[in-house]
C-alpha cells in the first residue's frame, strides 16, 4: 500500500486536532487555583500557546485541515506533526492524567461523566492508535511498517529509556532542518528503498535510536524517564518495523516478544485501503465532536510542583514541533550566508496600524496564513524553491504611507529573505545607481549602465538557491520592464502613485493594494504619537477623552492621510496643541501644511510640496490636464461628473454680453479638439481621446480617482480628489491671482453651461448631482469673488445667476433660489426695456414659481403671476395666445388653485389647454403639463374620476417624453396615486407611492425635503388602504425631516402632521389605548397651535385642524 493514498486522509486531521490543541491551551490559561499562586504556571502556558498558534499559522490549512505543502516536505513529515499535535491534544484534554499525574482538578460543577473520564475523551486520545505510516517496496528491499501507539494510563509499565523530548534547543532544531528536509525531499523523488532513506530522515531529527543500543541498567532507566518517541523492533519475517509510541511501554519478557501486543494498538499495514480511509475519517470526526466536551472543561491547579512538569512537557512537544517544521521567521541569522539588506532608513518610529497592508504583502509573498488553498505552497519553509515569481504594488496618493509599509514590511521579514534590495525609482539615474550598489555586493564587475543592468539580472536569475526581494520604490515616471528579472523565482515589491503598475502582476498574484486612508482608530493613534502623547508604541490611545475628542477631529478634517496626521503631530509636539490645532489650520492652513520646520517622521517633503512636485511633473506633460486639476480643486471633491466638460465647453449661442467662455487657454483648447462635427447630420458630437489622455496624467499620480459609474446610470463616470488635495489646488502659492480668477471663471462657464444645456429624460437627474459643487466655492463667492468670475458682463452674470437658481429651485432649496432669482429680477427690470421684455417676463415667471412652491408666499406669487399675464396680454409681441402668455395664465391657475381658488383655477387651465390643443396638436408636452395641473385642481375638488382622467394622460405623455426620473414625470405620478387613492384603487395607488419614493430618494438622497413629501404622500396612501401601523411609521419618518428641513411652520411640515394626526385617529378606532390617545391629543393640539399662529383662527386650513380635534373629542365621548 502506498504512503501517498494513506496521506490523503491523514493530513487533513492537522485542522481539527490544531482545534483540539488550542482549545484545551484555552483552559490551562483560565486555570484557578485553590492554595497557591498560579501566575508562572499561567504565564509559561500563554507562551506555549503562543508558539503553538504560530506554528498552526504557518502550517495548518483550516480549511482543508491539511498540512501545507505536504507534496513538497514529504508525507513521513506531515505524518509526525499530525502525531504530535494528537499527543498534544490527548495531554491537554485527559482529564484523569492530569488529575493522576500533573495535579490538575475537574472544577466542580463541570465534571465530565464518568465514562467520559475513563475514556480520556477516545475522539481525540484514538489519534495515537489511529495513525500509521505504511510503506511499499520499491526496487529492492522489503517494506517497512510504522505503527502508532496508544497505551492506557492504568496499565502498569516500565520506562524504555530513549532519547527525551525537548533534549535539543530550538535553534538547534533549525539549524538542522535544511538537512532534514533534503533527506525527506530524496526519499520522495527517488526509487531505492524508501523505508530506510525515511528512517535516516528519523535518526538526523533525532527521533531515532541505534536497532542495538547498549544495555542499561534499571537504575538508569529509571532515572531517566523520558518521553519515548520512536523505537525499533524486529517482525516476525525478520524485517525491522518502526514504531512510533505515545507512552514507554512495557518491556517483554524474555522470550515473550511474540506474545505481547500493546494495548489499543492498531496495525493496518495489510487492511483494505477502504478501511483505512474509513477509520480516519471517522476519527476526525469524532476529534470535532469530542470539542464541545474539552470546552466544557474548567481546571484547578492543586499541586504547582506537578503542573510544572506538564509545562515542561508542553514545551518538549513545541520543541519537536519546531524542530521538524519551523517557521520560518525563527530561524537564526547565523544559519543564513550571504545576506545583503540595502534598505535606506528605517520604518518611522512611530508607524502604525496598517495590517490589512501588511497582511497583503505577508499573503503575495509567503502564501495567506489562513485560508490558502495550494497546498503545494510551501514558501516559508527554509528549503523552499518557489515555482513562480512572486510580485506586489502597492499604489496611492503621495503622502499616503506606501513607502513606510514597505520599509515596515522589509524590516519585519528581513530575516525571511536572502537579500534584500532597495531600488530608489524616482528617475532613471537613481534606479542605475542602485543597480550598481547591487553589483556591488554581488561582486560583480561594472562596465557600462546596459552591461550593468543585465549582469545584476542575469545574476539574480540565476540564484535559485536564494530567496531574494527587489523594492523598486516611487516608480511613479519610469517603466520597469528594463529592471525586472526574469524568471520563476524572486519576490519584486512595487510602490508608486501611478495604478497602472499593476500591469507588472500576474493573475497568480494578489491584486494591487491602494494604500489610501487610515481608518480612524488607526489615525488617531499616529496623531497622538507623533505629537508625544502617547508614551509608548503599543500603547492605545485615550478611549472617550478629550484628547482623542480633539485628536478625531484633527484627522477627520485632515483626511486621515498619514503625512498630514504625521506633520500635524510634529507641529502639535514643538509649538502647538491638540486644541488648538483646528483653529490655526482653519487660518494658515497652506503655511501649516507646507512647512518644513515641521518635517514628518520618515517623509522627505511636507504635503503640500509633496503634490507640488506631481503637479509640476504633469505640467510638463500636459498643461491641459493641470488646468483640468485646477477646476476640480473649485468644484465639491468628490463625484465630479465627466459629463460637466462633455457640455460645458461650447460658448453660449446667446448673443455675446450673455457668453462666459472657458478662459483658461490649455483646458479650452483641450475641450475644442474632443468637439468633432458628424459630416451627415453636422451635429457636434465628443470625442474623448484626448480628455482620457489628460485624465490619465492625473490618475498616474493619483491626484485623481476614477469612480465606479452609478447603478442608476445617471452618471456614467464621475471622478474624486482627496480633501486635502483638493484644498491644496486652491492654496498653491505658486498660482498668481489672474491665475486663480481665471480658474474660477472656468469654473463656472463649465457649470451654468452644464446646466442650461442640458435637456432631455435625464436632465433634471444630472443637474441634480451639481448641488454640491455649486455649493462648494461658487456659492459662498457670489458676493465676494470679481464680477467678472461669474461672467464678462453684469448680463452674463445674471444668467449664471440664473442657472444655479433653477438646480437649488429643482432640489428644493428654495431660500437660496428665491435670493438668486430676486437679484436677478431686480437687474433686468433696471437695465432692460421693455417691461415685457423675455428675460425680465422669464425672471417673473421663475420668482412666482419658487415663491409658490415656498407655499407662505403665495400673496406675492400671485401678484408677480397676475400683473406678468396682464403684460404678455396687452404686448404687441405676445397677446393672449401667444405660447408664453399661455404658461404665464398656467402658472397663474397653478397659484389660484394653491390660494383656495378652485373654480377660478379650473377655468383658466381649460382655457389654456384649448388653446394649446389648437396651436400644438393634442399629444404636444405642453398639452400634457397643462392637463396635469387641472387634474390637481380636479383632485383638490376631489372629483376623482375626472381628475384620473387627466392625470393619467399627462402621466403617460410626461413618461414617454421626459422619462421616469423627471420632476414632472414624478409629479404627475404622484398626483395620478392621489385619485386612485380617492376611488379606492389601492393597490395602484400604493404601487405609484412606492415607487415615488424610490426614484426621489436616488435622485436626492434619503433626507431631502422632496422625498419626505413623497413618503408622506405614499404614507396617506397606506392609512386609506388601512395599513396603518406602516402608515405611521411613514408619515413619523417624513415629517421629522420636513422639521428638519424646513422648519415647524412651514405648509408642507403642517399636512404631514396633519396626515400623522389622522392616521392616530384611525388607529383610535382599531385600539383605543391611553398611549394612543395621548399621543393623538398631543399631535393635534399642536397642529392647531400651529395653523392658529401662521393662518390666523379663520384661515380654511385652521378650520380643518380644529374639525380634526373635534373628532377627537367625539371619539373619546368629551364634546366639550
């Protein structure tokens, strides 16, 4: 029978018999103690623990329970670390030797039974017995049988003296071990008789003895009573047999050697390979079973003489767990020759976190330490020759750390490698004169920078006997196919600001790692150290002080990026403090981040001349993509939308005084060359070559990154900068201040042109998404910026004006599109005549428009709608048919209808759609829009069939021109919910509410003012259709963002609490609870208080709140 279909089983034990181990080291720790102190023993435990947890690490596949790397270091090997790791087991979980021999109690009230006792828990004690090594001839020689032991603890015996565990020191196991390995690596390759290369293999790792020791005394071997490992014997046919033993066993008698068998030993050297495979499988399902007993187990430690011994012994198992399969980090310096380490500095002092790094680079070069499925893998161990190459980038921003992880990562695996070299790849000349360093230390003759390139790489190839690690550091400009050995062996380790590096990996290697932002914890921690505040390295920071109060704000407006966190603590420790810091960054921000008196540990530059060396890097390259950068530092930094220089680079068809083209001179040229004209229809179309070009140049110093595009497909690619990236753009000293308005004015071409462009189903979506980069500088810079930033004439200005009125109008913010709008009404009706003329009629109309929606301003939306359609209808140019005095009688039905003036409201909407009918033709937009506003008017007289009628029309129309996600479209669907809600239709009705909902939260996010109207539109739904608990839920949710939002007095925050108070008292009716009726009371004595103090005792919308709680009091019976 062959080892290798007996390994197949027996390997995967080391998972859970590593289980076992760790679960019984668990207990000894927790180990009480009735009579003495218990700390040493404890102490000399956890480090046992520790070793053994190390050792698991490097060898044990968990999921697999194999050991790794079983084909390469031979099956014998792997047989003897499952051995021990089940001797260990049993020691550690045999609850009657250890109370026999070691002096360790059962806890009471955790006793096993005592079957269980007896049986020493057989799941993991039947390992021992369980376990053979079985061996075929092979050529000449006869076969060879080892057989494990398991001897029970009531069977009298006496002691064979062999050779003691733990009898050799560590390091002397590992320096031994390449000369193990090659005898076990021969005995697997080779074809002369295995048996005996094996049993040589057992005699250097010192686990075999002379077949004729000398006779000794029993004196002698009394005093000796060492652990026995392995013993030779003779078979009955003559052949010799190793046994490999648990326990000493009894010595036979003379004459008696046929006669006596150990107890509980099996021998399956001639059983059928089904039986085998089934006996180990059932024992490794009997050692997880056997688990839930061991963690049951609770100890107490009644003689510390006698647990001594048992850590004594502990220790003897690791030594010879250490000694057959080390890890490799523990292996002496000594016993490595040759070794060459060029690294330039040390890690700074202060380094931190970072393990998710670290554990990348530990997975790319010596194989994942928990979860690796190639068993083949075996990198870490000394006689390893790795069949592959293996590589690693890591990439980022400059500032973020990627030179410290590497230096971190040399300096704790140095003794893992036989060189280590460190290549300085900032330019060319630097990565030749580490090159020549390298040949330097290889000995190795320097003729020119070609000869001296290849004569490293050619010597490097050919070190197969050594396991080497190239750092090409900052390869951020130059290509490193030239510098790259070839070959299938080496480690290369990577770092550059540029992703594209990753095109060096192979699919075999782990993916790049962007080394980004520090997570919180870990910033706070480099922040407090560096700034001498935390006394030690390992020490944790301050939980809950106001140090780390400070400290987690520092970061968070730092963007936990390590140089900065690094330089902020180099500034808090000489001149500042944490409390202070905010404030004086908040005021000399571009002083305090560019200072060099304040250098970072471990870092050459300060931030921002970090990026200003990238900056003028692409510069050279291309002046286009530094102008692009420059905007983007004046837009929000993050989610910029490709789209915005897609649209914004035309100059406005308006005549010139309302133009406000793009003035830097390298973007412009940049944005005209995308622009190619389609020779069949002659329409515009982009072309993004060249944009991609000059995005790319910022992406390859990761001063920009490339976002995923949304899953709504709004907006295709957007892209992000880091926040301190994206404050240094504006606090560059190098930029003069024409410079900087000319950026400005760029700025906003590219946004208003953006917006009053675009058009169509997704328009509405896409401005949207411009919200926060308006708001981000254009906003706050309305009043204090040049003039001329917002465009060349006072008429330019007002139409960018313009165009951010309608996106914060769309959005809801109508404080701010209100003030807009006001300025820019005020200058036309000033400078334009005449009194009709279209931008001052288009000013009136968007005013009245944001003043309706505003809903407490409806006085004056009504007066500017009243006299805006008498002028149109008295105009030369327009008359009372004209299509924009029709939208001006349509907004003026809009407020009437708004103000409680239904009839007034229904006749002039009909009138509009006749006449739009007439002039358009019925299936025109603009029929549909005015169809919608008089199904409102219907709904609000609640004829609702009629009001279906209508919606539903203007709903489809609206669907198919503007699409699902238009404000329109989204408003006729509401509206459409609203009349089938009024008919009883509900389950329509519920399903337009939804998804309302739904679209308005993707649009806006989840606590906009819209979608909280939206909810609590669909939340009246659900209280009509009697799902009330929902219903409440809903209208709870919206109405505390509309508070939020808007405030307590606003219209649209009073019906939401109106809707709320009719939802409790609907719920009166089903549960008619204290809880409930207070809660009701409650809700509508406020609505009442607040309708009183905003309408007055007589407005209609009071006397419907008062209605209300008069139904409240018929309810519980109080009229009064």
């Amino acid at each position: 029978m062959e080892v290798f279909g007996l390994a197949l089983g027996i390997v995967g034990l080391a998972g859970p018999l590593s289980k076992a181990c760790i679960s019984g080291y668990e207990l000894l720790r927790a180990t009480t103690t009735t009579t003495e102190d218990a700390g040493d023993f404890r102490l000399r435990v956890d480090t046992e623990m520790g070793l053994l947890n190390l050792w698991i690490k490097h060898w044990v596949n968990q999921q697999t329970g194999r050991i790794r790397g079983s084909g390469e270091i031979g099956e014998e090997v792997c047989f003897l670390a499952v051995d021990i790791l089940a001797k260990i087991g049993t020691l550690l979980v045999d609850a009657g030797k250890l109370q026999g021999k070691y002096g360790i109690q059962v806890r009471k009230g955790t006793e096993l039974s005592n079957q269980e006792s007896q049986s020493d828990l057989v799941g993991i004690g039947r390992i021992g017995t369980t376990i053979s090594m079985l061996t075929s001839p092979r050529g000449e020689g006869s076969g060879q049988a080892m057989s494990l032991a398991l001897v029970e603890e009531n069977e009298k015996r006496s002691t064979v003296t062999m050779r003691p565990i733990g009898s050799r020191s560590t390091s002397e196991y590992s320096t031994r071990q390449q000369g193990m390995v090659e005898g076990h690596r021969t005995s697997n390759t080779s074809g002369g008789n295995k048996g005996s290369k094996f049993r040589r293999f057992l005699r250097k790792a010192g686990c075999l003895i002379s077949p004729t020791p000398k006779p000794e005394s029993s004196a002698q071997r009394t005093s000796n009573p060492g652990v026995s490992l392995v013993s030779e014997s003779t078979t009955a046919s003559g052949s010799p047999a190793t046994k490999v033993l648990t326990e000493p066993v009894k010595s036979p008698s003379v004459g008696s050697a046929d006669k006596t068998k150990l107890k509980n030993e099996v021998n399956i050297s001639n059983a059928p390979i089904e039986e085998v495979f089934a006996t180990l499988q059932s024992t490794k399902m009997e050692v997880e079973a056997n688990l839930t007993k061991v963690q049951r187990l609770k100890w107490v430690m009644m003689d510390k003489e006698k647990a001594t011994e048992l850590a004594n012994e502990l220790k003897g198992w690791n030594e010879r767990l250490f000694a057959l399969l080390p890890p490799r980090r523990l292996i002496p310096r000594s016993s490595r020759k040759n070794k060459h380490y060029t690294i330039p500095q040390r890690a700074s002092p202060i380094f931190t976190g970072r393990k998710m790094a670290l554990s990348s680079l530990e997975e790319a070069f010596f194989g994942a330490t928990g979860e690796d499925t190639n068993e083949d893998d075996i990198s870490i161990c000394e006689g390893d020759k790795v069949d592959r190459q293996r590589r690693a980038v890591l990439y980022g921003l400059g500032g973020a750390g990627k030179t410290q992880i590497a230096l971190k990562f040399a300096e704790d695996n140095r003794d893992r490698f036989d060189f280590i070299f460190w290549i300085n790849s900032s330019s060319v000349a630097s990565v030749e004169d580490s090159f020549r360093e390298m040949a330097d230390l290889l000995r190795l003759p320097v003729g020119s920078s070609s000869n001296l390139i290849g004569s490293v790489k050619n010597r490097l190839a050919h070190l197969r006997d050594k396991d080497w690690l190239l750092i090409f550091d900052n390869a951020d400009d130059i290509s490193l196919v030239p510098y790259i050995p070839q070959g299938n062996h080496g480690n290369i380790l990577i770092t550059s600001r540029n992703p594209k590096v990753q095109q060096h990996l192979s699919p075999l290697d782990q993916p790049a790692y962007h080394v980004d932002e520090m997570s919180p914890d870990e910033a706070v921690k480099l922040l407090l150290r560096a700034a001498g505040m935390s006394a030690k390295v390992g020490q944790q920071a301050p939980e809950d002080s106001e140090s780390r109060s400070h400290a987690l704000k520092i970061v968070e407006k730092l963007g936990y990026l390590a140089l900065a966190i690094d330089q902020a603590g180099a500034y808090i420790c000489n001149s500042g403090s944490l409390d202070t810091y905010l404030e004086c960054y908040e005021n000399f921000r571009a002083d305090l981040l560019d200072m060099r008196e304040y250098e970072a540990s471990g870092y050459a530059y300060p931030v921002y001349q970090t990026w200003e060396i990238s900056f003028q890097a692409v510069t050279k390259k291309s002046p286009a993509a530094a102008d692009l950068l420059q905007v983007m530092g004046y837009l929000h930094y993050e989610g910029i939308p490709s789209v915005i220089f897609e649209t914004g680079f035309l100059e406005s068809p308006t005549p010139n005084d309302e133009s406000h083209p793009v003035t830097l001179s390298a973007l412009k040229s940049l944005l005209q060359v995308c622009i190619t004209k389609d020779d069949s229809t002659g329409a515009l179309k982009w072309r993004s070559f060249h944009f991609d070009n000059a995005i790319n140049h910022l992406n390859s110093y990761s001063l920009i990154k490339k976002n995923e595009p949304s899953t709504d497909g709004d907006l295709p690619l957007t892209y992000s900068l880091h926040p301190l990236v994206h404050c240094w753009i504006r606090d560059r000293k190098g930029l003069d201040e024409q410079g900087k308005m000319e950026t400005q004015a760029s700025t906003v071409s590219i946004l208003r042109n953006m917006i009053l462009r675009t058009s169509g189903p997704t328009a509405y979506a896409m401005r949207s998404h411009l919200t926060a980069h308006i708001d981000n500088w254009v906003l706050p810079n309305v009043k204090k910026a040049p003039p001329t930033v917002f465009g060349p004439t006072q008429r330019s200005q007002m139409r960018s004006f313009e165009a951010f009125a309608l996106v914060y109008h769309e959005v809801g913010r109508l404080q701010i599109a209100m003030k807009l709008r006001e300025t820019v009404l005020l200058w036309r009706t000033e400078n334009l005549l005449p009194a009709h003329h279209p931008d001052i009629i288009s000013a009136r109309t968007s005013l009245a428009e944001t003043y309706r929606r505003a809903t407490i301003d409806l006085p004056k939306a009504l007066k500017l709608d009243t006299e805006t359609v008498e002028l149109l209808i008295h105009s030369p140019e327009h008359g009372p048919d004209h299509p924009t005095t029709l939208t001006a009688k349509l907004n003026l039905g809009s407020t009437l209808s708004d103000a409680g003036d239904r009839t007034g409201c229904e006749s002039l909407e009909r009138e509009v759609i006749a006449s739009r009918t007439r002039l358009l033709g019925a299936d025109h937009l603009d029929v549909a829009v005015a169809r919608g506003n008089l199904g409102v008017s219907l709904l609000r007289l609640r004829r609702y069939p009629s009001a279906e009628v209508e919606l539903r029309a203007a709903f489809s129309r609206r669907l198919s021109l503007l699409g699902e996600k238009h404000p329109g479209t989204l408003l006729s669907m509401g509206n459409l919910a609203g009349a089938l809600r009024g008919q009883g239709k509900y389950k329509e009705a519920m399903a337009f509410g939804k998804r309302v909902v739904e679209i308005r939260e993707g649009l806006l996010g989840e606590n906009h003012q819209d979608v909280a109207k939206a909810k609590a539109n669909y939340g009246y739904t659900l209280m009509s259709a009697g799902r009330l608990e929902d219903a409440r839920k809903l209208e709870q949710e919206a109405l505390d963002q509309l508070e939020a939002a808007l405030g307590r007095y606003h219209g649209s925050t009073m019906d939401t609490l109106s809707n709320l108070a009719q939802v409790y008292l609907k719920l009166m009716d089903v549960k008619q609870v204290p809880e409930v009726v207070q809660k009701t009371e409650s809700i509508l004595t406020d609505l009442v208080d607040r309708k009183t103090l905003v309408f007055g005792n007589e407005h209609k919308s009071t006397v419907e709140a008062v209605k209300l709680m008069n139904t409240f009091y018929e309810k519980i019976g109080d009229k009064g």
